[in-house]
C-alpha cells in the first residue's frame, strides 16, 4: 500500500508549508502513472494525521491524464486502460508529456476569525 508511504511525504510538505497554522484542505496533482486509489489515500490521510495537528484536513486530488506527444506529432492523451502508443500511427516512439505528477499545488488554510469577536485582532501602537 504505497498510498501509505506516499500520505508521509504529504504530511511533512503540508506541515512544513502551513508553519503553526490550522489547514482545512491539501490540493494534490496525482499523474494516472502513480496508480493512486483516492479512496485508500483519503483514507491513509486520514490515519496519518490522526491525533495531529492536520487531523480532520482533508485531501483534494487534481487526477492528471497520461498525455503521450508521439514522434508521427500526434498527441495522445491515454485512457484507462493506460496503453502507452500512439493513438494516431499505432507507434511506442513516443515522449510522456503529463502523468507522473506527484506534488501539492496549494494547501487550504482554515479561517480561524471568529464571529462576532473583537478579541482576535488587537493592534499595538
Ligand atoms: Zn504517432
């Protein structure tokens, strides 16, 4: 189950990013070559940050399509069953263009102004 493992290298971004911050949603870009299940890797996010501070965070994953630019110059964008030629001349001498996307592109912070408090904000001098 590398949606495990893969939840680790998540967490150590996202808390370093968001500093002491709370954080509502992580934005992902997953490429279909990382053969992720979003229901296991909501779920393992969900165990990894369990009684920490990113606990009740919740992942949003951008599923990026295989694009293959084939050297005929047709571009393939590969369906399902991920079959890496060339949709036009049928042709393997192709170029992965998208698909290997394995990052976070934004993390969500929660808002914390509270309503109907003055308290929260307090300006010195
Ligand atoms: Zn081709």
């Amino acid at each position: 189950m590398h949606e495990l493992s893969l939840c680790r290298s998540i967490y150590g971004i996202v808390d370093r990013a968001r500093g002491d911050r709370p954080v509502e949603v992580v934005h992902l870009q997953i490429g279909q070559l990382r053969q992720v299940v979003p229901q296991t890797l909501a779920y393992c996010w969900d165990v990894i940050t369990a009684e920490t501070p990113l606990a009740g965070s919740r992942l949003d994953v951008d599923h990026v399509p295989v694009v293959l630019d084939c050297a005929c110059g047709a571009r393939t964008t590969v369906g399902e069953e991920l079959v890496l030629t060339c949709a036009a001349c049928d042709g393997a001498d192709v170029t992965l263009r998208t698909g290997e996307e394995l990052m976070v592109t934004a993390v969500d912070l929660t808002a914390t102004v509270p309503a109907g408090s003055g308290d929260a904000i307090s300006r010195d001098g």
